[in-house]
C-alpha cells in the first residue's frame, strides 16, 4: 500500500537497528507518550530487538484509559437513568465503570451508539428532537477539533437536545506531570504525532528546556518508530536538549492552524483529573461559556459520586511509566480483555492490552 509499505520496509528497518546498535554508549529511558506507538513497539516485537542500553517506558498516552471512573458512571447514569441516547467512540463500550460499562447497559436495553464522528451526534439529534443526544466527548487534541464542530453545528442550528459529555486531555501538561513525579526517570519523550499535527512544535521547546530532555514527535510505523528512537539516542549521546521533528510527513511547525482554530472557539483549557493519575492543573478542556448549554455535566446535574479503583489494578503505575505491564499480579489472570480490571485492558490504545495479544 502507497506510502503505508514503505514505513514497514524490513531492511529499512534493518539499518535503523543496526545504526542504534552503533549509536547508542549508555543506558537511556525513553517514553512513547501515546498508545499507538506502544502497540506499534509491542506488535512488531520492536522491544525485543532493541539494544539492552534502551529501554522503553510506556506512557499515559491512552485517552480512554486515562479518563475517570466516575465520568464513565456518569455516561451510564445518563443513559440508564435519564433516557437519552448516548453515543459514543468504540474504544469506550468496554471501559469498566465502577459497576457496569456502557457495552452492559446497551446489552440490557440502553440506547448507547457507536460513532466515528460527533458529527453523526448531531444528525440523530436533528432527527429526534424529542429525545436527548449526548455524545462522549474522549480523547486528545487529536479528536477536539471534531467534537468542536459538533457543538459549533449544534449551536448553529439551534439544537437543544444535543450535548457533549467532555473528558479531553492534553499532553504536554501529563510530560510535565510526568517530569515532576519523583517515581519517574525519563531521559527522552517520543512525541504523540497525531497530536503534534493538530497542535505543532511551540509547546514542547519549554519543557524541552525546562527538564534537558529531547522531546521527538513520531509517526507509529515500524520505521518511523526506529526513526524516532535514533533520533532521541543521537540527541541524548550528544547531551542535545531541544525539540526535533522525526514526523515530518504529517507534522508541521504550526499544526494545523485551522483545527485549533476550531478547538478555542469552543474550549477553554481548565484542570483535569486523570485515572490512574490525579488532577493535573491546565491538562483539559471544557466548553467555554458561550457553548455551556452543550455541557451534558451542568445540563443534567450530574453528581455521582468518585468510586474507589479496584485494589488489584494497578493501572495508574503503568500509565506512569514506573510499572510494565506483566508487573500486575492480575495481569492476564483476574483482569483480562474479558473480565478487564481496568482501561489499559480494554483499550485498543491500552498497555495491557498491547502486552496482553502480542507479547509472548
């Protein structure tokens, strides 16, 4: 396939082992920040063929694993207990909340959808006016702009039966998060690339600066994996602290000024708590107040209350960095893609998940 092959090419990715093999004179902890690049790593066996001097630590970079329990409570109590239909990406359905997830409810009746596009929210809100349509709003910068442009129309056309159920994350606050954990040592980031190419370069030079780590946006093919990874041992072997583009097929400097242009017309970036994690100050959106009619939180009242996580999931060490995996007791055992303890189970983004069906 046109320019998907050619990032899979095996004695390119020959060559770019060998030139880390070369490179590479110390030991270095890298972090992918996103989950793709950890199912990339896991599935082509790329951490198998690495250099013992590198190790790679996984990241929080799984917007569904990282958004709270509570808040998947309360997309089930919405559509158990308020009646409206409740859509949704894919990835959600299986996420455990503290008693159900929405794949229980819809199997007991509940109207829940599976969408690839906000967009399509707003059309079954156009054709059941007299039914509420909340849409859950999960993920990166990478899905903003398009659950930006859902309340945008929505507002447009005057739809008050639409809502969005908003869990957005941002990424460099959790590198910051990250950087001031005293758990975690990490000498360089591979960058997200998807959200590199909404967002651009800017917001990584200080924390590039701020922590003298090189932080290198990357693509998630086998290729642009090893690509990325040269890239951060040559930086780091050269005591280099900067920002360096490894994406340069889909990332830009700038992003995508129109995309952005999209999320601050109707977000505003606001604290956020993270499963697994905490709060982290300036690490979300919410809608600004001129879209607060669309917030499903302030529309129904929502308030459930926090639920405690499950005493053998240790999800919030993984998505750190400080724990693999294979490290839970429960991994593989009591929590498994079927009876999943936690997100990074069920997640296709998810670590457990990677290691779970593609780790020997």
């Amino acid at each position: 396939m046109k320019f998907i092959e050619e990032y899979r090419n095996p004695e390119k990715v020959k060559s770019l082992l060998e030139e880390i093999k070369n490179t590479v004179s110390k030991p270095w902890k890298i972090m992918e920040v996103c989950g793709g690049q950890t199912h990339s790593l896991v599935k082509n066996g790329i951490l198998e063929l690495l250099p013992n001097e590198i190790t790679m630590i996984h990241g929080p970079g799984c917007p569904v694993c990282v958004t709270p329990l509570n808040l998947i409570d309360k997309a089930i109590y919405l559509a158990e207990e308020k009646d409206v239909i409740l859509c949704s990406f894919g990835d959600m359905l299986r996420v455990p909340g503290s008693k159900k997830s929405l794949l229980q409810i819809k199997a007991e009746g509940a109207d829940v959808r599976v969408l690839y596009s906000p967009s399509d929210a707003v059309k079954i809100a156009k054709d059941n006016p007299d039914k509420e349509v909340v849409f859950f709003a999960v993920g990166f910068e990478t899905t903003a702009p398009a659950n930006a442009l859902s309340v945008v129309q929505a507002k447009k056309l005057g739809l008050h039966n639409y809502s969005i159920l908003v869990s957005h994350v941002l990424v460099p606050p959790a590198i910051e998060a990250i950087m001031d954990d005293e758990e975690t040592r990490i000498d360089a980031f591979l960058g997200a690339g998807h959200v590199a190419a909404i967002m651009g370069l800017s917001e990584y030079y200080p924390l590039a600066e701020k922590y003298k780590v090189p932080i290198v946006p990357t693509g998630f093919e086998p290729v642009e994996m090893l690509a990325g990874i040269l890239t951060a041992v040559k930086l780091l072997e050269k005591g280099e602290y900067r920002v360096e583009n490894a994406y340069k097929r889909v990332v830009r400097e700038d992003g995508t000024p129109a995309a952005r242009k999209l999320i601050f017309e109707a977000f505003e970036i606001s604290d956020r708590t993270w499963r697994g994690i905490g709060n982290i100050p300036d690490s979300g959106y919410e809608l600004k107040p001129g879209y607060k009619f669309f917030d499903a939180n302030l529309k129904f009242d929502i308030d459930i209350e926090k639920a405690k996580e499950s005493d053998k999931c240790i999800a919030g060490m993984i998505l750190k960095g400080i724990k693999k995996p294979f490290e839970c007791p429960a991994f593989g055992r009591e929590c498994n893609p079927e009876n999943p303890l936690g997100a990074p189970m069920v997640s296709s983004e998810g670590a457990c998940a990677a290691y779970y069906h593609y780790s020997s």
